[in-house]
C-alpha cells in the first residue's frame, strides 16, 4: 500500500509538472498572434507594476520612430536583422562554441531574442533562458513580419533608469524630444543607452559613448541598407 502511494503521488508530481509545461508552452503560441495587433506589456513592465515602481511608456507606431533610430538599433545590435529568421545561427554557433571552451560570453541575442526575452522569459542570464530564446525568436518571426519585431522591440526596451520603457518615454527623459524628431546625434546616443539603461544617460554622454555612437553612425553610412526592412516601402530616409 504504501509503494502503491509513493507511486501515486510521484505521478500526481508528474501530471502537474507536464500541466505547468503546456501551460508555459501555450502561453507564448497564443499570445504571439495576438501581439500583432495588441499592443504588448514586457515582464520587466510587468515586476515594476507587481512591485509598485513606476512605469513610463507611452507607445509609438513605427512610422512615427525616426528612420536613424531603426536603423542605428539594428546597425548596433544585431547587423543581420532583415536577413535571418528570428536567429543568427552564425553567431549564435560561435558563442556556443566559446561556452563549450569555458570562454566568456559575449552575447549572440538578437532583436528577436529579446523581444522573445522581454515579452515571454526572465532578463536574469541562464544556459537555459538563452536556449528557451531561440525556439521563441523563430516562432515570433514565423507569425509577426519585420516591421512589426522592430515597433515592439522600439516600445517595450528599458531606455532609462527610472522605469522608463519605449523610445518615447526615452527621448524625452534623454532629450525633451518626440522619437521621430531624433537626429544623428541624439538617435546614436540613445541606442548607446540599451545595453545598460540603469547606467548609461544619453543626454550627459561619457566620451565613451560619444565614441560608440560615432562608430554607430558610420556603420549606418557604410550599410544602411541591411535595414530597409523596416523602412516605409523598404526605405529608409536616412
């Protein structure tokens, strides 16, 4: 009798285990159509809400976003963007390969990654939240076409200290600007903000990140073009 019940509950752990699974499975297969015409929440949104901290985004379509800001997001982030289907398999082989040799990472995220990471996962780095990603940016790029990637990603990325998410909520902590007034100057600063918001505050830029955002500009000069996918038409005015 008592193996009879060891057995049970084992299943019992089983079952609800399996049910938590295809719960965490749907959640992203559903929502993920849904996202392309309903405006998504990001999980960091969603802690600062929970928590009672302050949350700041106002969303913008992408037609009112300045064309130097796609195009120096993408040109600093992930090059391949109009290219690959979700996952640069290129550079995401590499860094396996530098974690199979005990290598530091150095990050193979791309956009589509980290609207998959923002909308669906945790931001805390683990081997199995970046092999969670991969799966999820496939499956987003499967259902939601470019432009609509790159509006989410632009609306729900942390752009300032203090809960500020989407670009406009950034330009104007940043700048006192809307997103589609950004020139060179304020559109690469801004983008130098992304990988650590918390610190980083574009609108008293370190000579560090003067430097970044002059390299931003001149790969946009040099290959403008590997973003015209989420131009008007193709294009990007520039």
């Amino acid at each position: 009798m008592a193996r009879r019940g060891r057995a049970k509950g084992i299943w019992r752990i089983i079952r609800a285990a399996a049910l938590l699974l295809a719960v965490l499975v749907a959640i992203p297969v559903v929502l993920t159509p849904v996202y392309l015409v309903v405006d998504p929440v990001s999980v960091p949104m969603l802690e600062r809400y929970v928590t009672g901290r302050p949350v700041e985004r106002e969303w913008r379509d992408l037609p009112d976003i300045s064309d130097r800001l796609k195009a120096s997001v993408i040109l600093s982030e992930d090059g391949q963007f109009c290219r690959h289907w979700g996952v640069d398999l290129a550079a995401l082989r590499a860094e396996v390969e530098r974690f199979m040799a005990g290598e530091d990472a150095r990050g193979a995220s791309t956009i589509t990654m980290q609207v998959a990471r923002n909308l669906f996962l945790s931001n805390r780095a683990s081997v199995v939240r970046k092999a969670l990603e991969v799966p999820l940016a496939a499956y987003i790029d499967l259902v939601m076409p470019k432009r609509r990637i790159m509006e989410i990603y632009l609306n729900i990325a942390e752009w300032g200290p203090e809960g500020q998410f989407g670009v406009a909520a950034g330009a104007r902590r940043a700048f006192g600007i809307e997103p589609q007034n950004l020139d060179w100057r304020t559109a690469t600063l801004l983008v130098t903000a992304l990988p650590n918001p918390l610190l980083r505050q574009p609108g008293r830029p370190s000579q560090g990140m003067l430097r970044i955002a002059g390299v931003i500009q001149n790969r946009v000069a040099q290959f403008g073009d590997r973003a015209s996918c989420v131009g008007e038409g193709g294009r990007l005015a520039l």
